[in-house]
C-alpha cells in the first residue's frame, strides 16, 4: 500500500469515526433531552400535587377555624344565658324570703331534716 493510499484510507477511517462520535453525541444528546422533558413533566405533576394537597389542607383547616369559633360563640351565649338564670332563680329566692322569711325558714328546716334522713340512712 502507498503513502498516499495509507493516508486517503486513515483520511476515511478518521471520517467514520468523526461520524461516530457526532452520532454518539446526538444521540446521547437526544436521549438527555427525553429525560430532562419527562423529569419536568414529573416535577411538574409533583408540584401540582404538592399545591393541591396544600389547598385541601387550608380548606379544612379554615372549617375547623370556623366551626371551633361557632363552638366558642356558642359557649359564651350558654354561659351568659345560665348565668342570667341563674341571677333570676336567686332573686326569685330573696323576694320569696324577703316577703316570706318565716315560711323561709321553715322550708329551709325541713330541706335540712330531709336531707340529713337521706344522708344518715345512706351509712
């Protein structure tokens, strides 16, 4: 083989392998690609879960918030209204005994002796 044939034939060799390579490149350089698109579309599903999951979250904890503000509300209009009864059943008791002290006191007596005989018959 001459000098001239052993050069055009490194010359193409040379040339195959340079092919090789870009094709090599593209197709690693392609395949890259495929990968980066579906990990941004799984990334972007994840992160759409992410923030669904976060706004279900806020929804019930604002339900939460709301109701325990209906219980609170609720809670001091109860104990407003008791302690307005219970304001009213202790004036009824003073007008009765104001107008009424001797039949008080006998009612007061026989609840004692009532509650004693309960309370010894019990031991």
């Amino acid at each position: 083989m001459s000098p001239d044939n052993i050069k055009a034939t490194n010359e193409a060799t040379h040339e195959r392998i340079d092919r090789a390579a870009d094709k090599t490149k593209k197709g690693a350089a392609d395949t890259v690609r495929r990968v980066q698109d579906k990990l941004d579309a799984a990334a972007d599903r994840a992160e759409e879960g992410v923030q669904n999951a976060a706004d279900a979250a806020a929804r019930s904890a604002h339900k939460v918030a709301d109701k325990a503000g209906e219980w609170r509300d609720r809670g001091t209009d109860l104990a407003r209204q008791t302690r307005d009864n219970a304001d009213r059943a202790i004036d009824s008791v003073r007008a009765f005994v104001g107008d009424r002290p001797i039949e008080s006191v006998v009612i007061a007596l026989a609840a004692g002796w009532l509650l004693g005989r309960l309370l010894r018959s019990r031991r």
